[in-house]
C-alpha cells in the first residue's frame, strides 16, 4: 500500500513540474501588442461651381471656330462672344444655355442657331451698329463710350440688326460617348452688317445654373469688358477659378486580419464589391463605414465631410477598405493590407499615400463625372455596360481626375 501511495506521490510531482515547465514557457513568449484605432476617411475635394470651360478666339467673317468637351445628361452649354460692331452687344443662348440631351435622354445635335440670341449687356449706352465712334473698330482706347447701368436684356433700342443665323451659325455635333463638339461660323459676310466676333467663353454647367449673366439682372464684371470691347480675360478667370471635377465618395467597407476581405488586385470582383465599386452599396460586406461625421444617417461623402470607424486588432494584423468614387463607372479608392504594427509600434497618422485609386473591372468606364451610366446620371443601380475585367490599379484616369491627395485623406489613431 505504501508503495502504491509513493507511486501516486511521484506521478503528481511529475505532473506538477510538468505544468510549471509549461507556464516557464508560455511567460517566455513575447507577448502580441493590440490596440484600438480609429481610421478617418475625408473628402479634400474642392467643390466646383461648373464642369468645364473654356475660351473661344476672334472669328472673322466666312470663318469658324470649334471645341469640344464631354458633358452628361442634365448639363448645358453656355457661350459668349461680343458683335464687334456694336457697343456691348454679344451673342448668347439664353441665361441657362442649351440644354445638350433632350427630353428622351437622346444628344442635342445639329444647328442650335435659333436658340441663340442678340443680348444688350446695359452697361454702355449704344449707338449706331458699325457706325459708332465707341464701338471696337473706331473707339480711340477701350472702354470709352458713355457708361449706362441697365440690366442685361435682349437688344431693344430702336437701331436695325440683322437676325441671328445671319451673322452666326452654331452647330453641335456628337462625338460618342459623352464627347460633343460645337462649330460657331461666322456667316455674317451677306448679312446687313458684316461683323468680327470677338474672342469670347464657353461653359458647361447644369442646367439650373445661369454661369455668365441673368436676364434682367445687371452684369457682372467680367461680362461687361467682353461686351464691350472683347476682351475675355476677366470672364475666363473667373470661370476657371470656378470650373473643375470634385465627387462624392460613397459608403464602403473594410477588414482588418491577415487577408484583404473587400478586395483582391488581379482577381474578379465579389458580387458585393461590383454593388460598391458601381452603385455605392456597401451592404454586401459585414463591416462598413456609411454615415459621415456630425449626421445621424447614412450617405454620401460630400467634400469637406468624412467618414470614421474604429476596430480592435492585434500585431500582425493588416487593414484594407473601399470607397467608391461616385463620378466614375467602377472606380474606388482602396486600401490594400497595410501593416497596422511595425516591430511593435502602432501605425499613426497620414497614411494617404498608402491608398489607391482602382478599377473594379465590372464596368465599362465613362469620361468621369460626365458619364451617363454613372450613379448621378444613371436610370437605375447596374445600368452600364459589364466590362468583365479584374480588379486593378487605375493608371489612366480621366484627364480631369486629379491626384487622390487631391481627393481624399486618410489617417489612422492608434488608441
């Protein structure tokens, strides 16, 4: 019996030792850091007023001049250039341009004189069309006839003009795709009153918006040395400074592990990427990000706003996300496994330059922010043509598109 108790006495030492072995081992372990970090996601982009402009040369008699542009339902043209032989006379649509897709959704094409007209800019007092001594051709300097103060209108005062599409033709051609060009001729050679048309502008904007004067309202300042005296330069800054692509972005998703879940460079998208990277929806992910700071309910990212999220992870784990950029057909900005700990030491701070524009490959691309199967043009969710590509880097965006630290920023806090 005694030996049978030694015995038992032994195998518990030995058990006990081994145990001890065991807890020795595990306290030499290095230990894995974690941390809770919180990613925000802004919107750097400059808000712009129009989508695109730009400048229109001196067209003399029997010539022309052409420029094209992409543009999107819901978007018109406007223009401007001076009858030199007059005071401040100009030719224009009307306040909120020619609308460039009909009611159908079909491109405007063809001649559009008849939509444009003679306007009188109120702010010098008119004389004699090319007779005037303060008209271009005679006036001794710029800007010296007798100065009035009267809204813009169309021409009413008293003197003979000849119409229109006597002295301008405008025609509108469509290109493809989003792409027009427009011709302005001077055909003004057999009219009543042979004149140059000075160098004027050309804008695209939506079509509630009346970018270069107001019926009925005084003109504004660069309005009045283009009228008078076809001088542009004032008008085109000021439309420049105004012009230019910005985008929402869109509620998107993310992972955080050893294994970018929302995406895969070279592959073909998920189901649910394809949803975020054409439409926005994130929905097929289990961890989004979709309400911006300072609201209560999910929705785009407006420039100036952001995003945020907050997760709990450990040494060696990685984050990748996606946001779709909402005037692209499948583009995202993405990040792709960024290493959360280096040698211990949680990431902070910037970390834009670590993300990336990308291609869903799910859809045919547009030119962005004109394209009529993207989400702000579109007739419903999943209405572009289905590319059938894999997901890769974008290297050739629209020319318009600007650097993604121009776009968006991006920056981590360790908690």
């Amino acid at each position: 019996m005694k030996s049978v108790k030694l015995l038992s006495l032994a195998a518990f030492m030995g058990a006990l030792l081994l145990l001890n072995a065991c807890n020795d081992e595990d306290m030499d372990m290095p230990q894995k850091t974690n941390s809770e970090f919180t990613v925000t996601i802004e919107n750097v982009f400059e808000g712009k007023d129009y989508f695109n402009t730009g400048q229109t040369g001196l067209i003399t008699p029997d010539n022309s001049e052409s420029f094209s542009f992409n543009a999107g339902k819901g978007q018109s043209l406007s223009f401007a250039t001076m009858l030199v032989e007059s005071n401040d006379l100009f030719y224009a649509p009307d306040e909120m341009g020619i609308a460039l897709y009909d009611d159908n959704g079909e491109p405007v094409t063809g001649d559009v004189s008849a939509m444009v007209s003679l306007w009188d800019a109120g702010t010098e007092v008119n004389e004699e069309p090319g007779m005037g001594t303060n008209q271009p051709l005679r006036q001794s300097a710029a800007n010296t006839g007798t100065a009035e103060s009267n809204p813009v209108k169309l021409v009413d005062d008293g003197f003979t003009y000849p119409t229109t599409n006597d002295v301008l033709m405008v025609e509108i051609e469509h290109d493809g795709g989003t792409m027009f060009t427009v011709t302005l001729s001077n055909v003004s050679n057999s009219a009543s009153l042979t004149s140059p048309l000075a160098p004027g502008v050309w804008v695209i904007h939506s079509s509630d918006q009346m970018p270069i004067f107001t019926d009925g309202i005084v003109a504004q300042a660069g309005l009045e040395p283009l009228a008078e005296d076809g001088d542009n330069a004032i008008l085109n800054t000021g439309l420049v400074g105004m012009t230019g692509f910005f985008s929402p972005f869109a509620p998107g998703a993310y992972s955080v592990g050893s294994e970018n879940m929302v995406y895969m460079v070279g592959q073909s998208a998920s189901a649910a990427l394809e949803s975020l990277a054409e439409d926005g929806d994130a929905s097929g992910f289990e961890n989004v990000f979709n309400t911006p700071v300072g609201t209560a309910a999910p929705g785009p990212l407006l420039p100036g706003n952001s995003y945020s999220f907050t997760f709990t992870s450990e040494e060696g784990d990685q984050l990748s996300f996606a946001t779709m950029l909402v005037q692209s057909n499948d583009w995202f900005i993405g990040a792709d496994n960024i290493d959360l700990f280096s040698n211990g030491t949680a990431l902070s701070g910037d970390i834009t330059s670590m993300v990336n524009l990308l291609d869903a490959g799910t859809e045919v691309d547009e030119y962005a922010g004109a394209g009529n199967s993207q989400p702000l043009r579109q007739a419903a969710a999943n209405t572009g043509i289905d590319e059938g590509a894999v997901v890769n880097m974008e290297t050739n965006p629209s020319a318009n598109v600007p650097l993604i630290s121009d776009m968006v920023k991006v920056t981590i806090t360790p908690m």
